[in-house]
C-alpha cells in the first residue's frame, strides 16, 4: 500500500491570488443607463458581462455576431488596490480612469441632442 501525503494550501494565499473582479450595483445601473441610450438611439444592440481573474468586462454589440464596438474594463492590480475603469474598442485604450463615471465620461461626446431649427 502506498501512502499519499496531501498539500494543504493556505485558502488565503488562494483567493487574493484567485479572485475575479465584479461590477458593484451602482456600476452596472451606470452601465446599463448607457447601454439603454445607446439602444433607444438604435446604436447598440447587445452586451455581454464577463468576469475574469482581476478583470470585470462590459461588453456592447452594434449587432451579436461582430466583435464589440467597446468593451468597458474594470481591473484592479491587487485587492487591496483600487479598480482602473478602461474604455477600449479592440484592443485601443480610448479613456481610462479611477471612477467609473469619469471613465463613461468618453461617451458623452458620443452622445449628441440634435434639435430641429426652428424660424
């Protein structure tokens, strides 16, 4: 008979090292604000959420089977760093942040009223 020693590993050491990033509530009500403008503009069509290690994803789609226009990126370095927000479309950085809402802040350029004239 052969005998097996077991590795016991620190859970600790396993979760910092382990640990995907999530979008709190108050992200995502900002996400999904945009998203739904973006949609009633006829702009945007789908999105997708992902979560990986160190990383949150926010991902919108002018249509489902192409890539994404722009996927908005929450990371965060370690757990005890705070997040970076990051707007990119492929892989070009267009606006990056420490706020969510500074980092939205790219859109709202994008985001044009256009008034009819009136005489």
């Amino acid at each position: 008979m052969s005998t097996k020693s077991a590795t016991v590993l620190p859970l600790r050491e396993f979760r910092t090292r382990h640990r995907p990033q999530f979008f709190t509530r108050s992200e995502l009500n900002q996400l999904l604000g945009l998203y739904s403008r973006n949609v009633s503009r006829g702009v945007w069509r789908d999105y997708a959420i992902d979560h990986r290690e160190g990383h949150a994803l926010f991902s919108v789609f002018r249509h489902s089977q192409e890539a994404a226009l722009y996927t908005i990126v929450k990371s965060a370095a370690s757990s005890a760093s705070p997040p970076e927000f990051v707007v990119m479309s492929g892989r070009q950085r267009l606006q990056a942040s420490a706020t969510l809402g500074d980092a939205l802040a790219y859109f709202r350029g994008k985001l044009s009223l256009v008034a009819a004239g009136s005489n």
